[in-house]
C-alpha cells in the first residue's frame, strides 16, 4: 500500500463532459481497484479516468487511505519508521477512513451520475488487517453495512512481478513492503476475492502481469457493461 505525499483536491480530480450526456442523471457507477502493491491498480485508474473522459462520461478518481482527516492519520501509520498501531485500531481506523470517504466525496459524486473510480477498497482491508493478525470477522464486521460496489476490478499477478514494478517505481517503503508480507497479503487477497465472488459480489478478476496496454482493455471490456 503505497502513502503518497499529494493527494490532489476532488475538483482537480474530476473530469466533465463538455456536453451534458443523456442519461447522467443516474446514479453514476462505483468502480473499485484492487491488487498487491504494484499490481498496477494507482496507473491504470488514471488510464480509466481519462478514458471516460474521451467517451463523454463524468468520471472521478480517488483511492484509500482518502484526502480526509481520518486517511492521513492512516498514512502517519502505515510509513515503517512510524510506531505500528495496534492491528484492531488500524482495521478500525480503516472502517471510519471509508464511512468518511463514502459519505464526504464519493456519494455525493454517484448520485450526480459521476462514475467513480476507487483505487483500494473493503477488499485491501479484508487481505491487509488479516495478515496483520484481525481475524476476518472483525474486519468483516467493521465494514458490514458500507456501500458495495457496482464492480470490483481485482488485478493478480505473481508477486514477483509486483515487487519488480515496485522497485522500479521507487516509493517510500511501508510497513507491509517485506516480501514475506506481501507473500501473504497475495494469498489472503485472493482468498477474500474468492469469497467475494462466492457470495455474489460482482467482481471480475484481470491478468494485471500483461502490459499497460493490454490490461487497459482488460479493464475497458469489464467497465463497458456498466455504462450503457
Ligand atoms: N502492466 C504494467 N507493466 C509494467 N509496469 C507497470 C504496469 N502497470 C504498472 N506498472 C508500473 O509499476 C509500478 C507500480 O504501478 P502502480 O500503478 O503504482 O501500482 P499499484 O498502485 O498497484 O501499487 C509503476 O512504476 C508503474 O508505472
Ligand atoms: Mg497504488
């Protein structure tokens, strides 16, 4: 999970449509991301944005931890220097990040027809605070009654290869950066998006180890359903 220093304001964030688009009045869609760190999700969300744009849909993009109060005292925590908090007070922390999020930024969006892109959802939450020892009740529990999404668009790829993007990107390093942890995340991500899809959560699961390119389409074919 990466902790970026800038998270730029919503208006800087949202895309419009010149022209108004027959149908916006809807709801608009809530599409989440999720993968490994390095998966590809924070790129390849921009990718979406901009292709929204280019189709003539409202689009925006955000990702957790959120711009909010709650979110940077998240992004204290997650940096390795900072002093680790207790597993339960990070899950919950988390929780109330997300109610915030949904209830500050992204629900007002939805219900002006914007599409919304989250990078990071329930599911970063169900794999990460499980390997940091929260049993999945817990988890579950703190994020029961939240919003779902309309999609879940969940990158895998070996781990491998995500630890070779991140050396490559050159970010801060976390506290779930050591191989070993993101060994584990991988398979309680996978665990939990299995889930997911048994309980009838809407979820479609991309080769994110292809290029920029062909996973942009991947995604494209996924969203395009959505959108009609
Ligand atoms: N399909 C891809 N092939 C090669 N490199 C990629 C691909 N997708 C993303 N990257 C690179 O890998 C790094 C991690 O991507 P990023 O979008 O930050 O992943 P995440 O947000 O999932 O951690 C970045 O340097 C990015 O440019
Ligand atoms: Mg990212």
């Amino acid at each position: 999970m990466t902790a970026t220093t800038h998270r730029p304001h919503a208006a800087e964030n949202e895309q419009s449509a010149s022209q108004p688009t027959p149908g916006s009045e809807r709801p608009g869609r809530f599409i989440v991301l999720e993968g490994i760190d390095g998966a590809g999700t924070t790129s390849q969300t921009e990718r979406l944005l901009a292709w929204l744009g280019s189709c003539g849909r409202r689009g925006h993009k955000t990702a957790e931890p959120s711009g909010g109060p709650i979110g940077r005292l998240i992004r204290s925590f997650l940096s390795a220097a900072a002093t680790p908090l207790e597993p339960r007070a990070m899950a919950l922390l988390f929780a109330a990040d997300r109610r915030d999020h949904l209830q500050r930024e992204i629900e007002p969006l939805l219900a002006q027809g914007v599409t919304v892109l989250c990078d990071r959802y329930v599911l970063s939450s169900l794999a990460y605070q499980t390997v940091a020892g929260v049993p999945h009740q817990v988890v579950a529990q703190a994020n029961a009654d939240l919003r779902r999404p309309d999609l879940t668009l969940f990158f895998s790829l070996p781990v491998s290869v995500a630890a070779q993007r991140r050396a490559v990107r050159g970010s801060a390093v976390e506290i779930y950066d050591a191989d070993s942890v993101q060994q584990r995340v991988a398979a309680a991500y996978e665990r939990e998006a299995l889930a997911l899809q048994a309980a009838g959560e809407p979820i479609v699961f991309i080769d994110a180890g292809r290029t920029r390119d062909e996973v942009e389409a991947a995604l494209r074919l996924a969203i395009t359903p959505l959108l009609t």
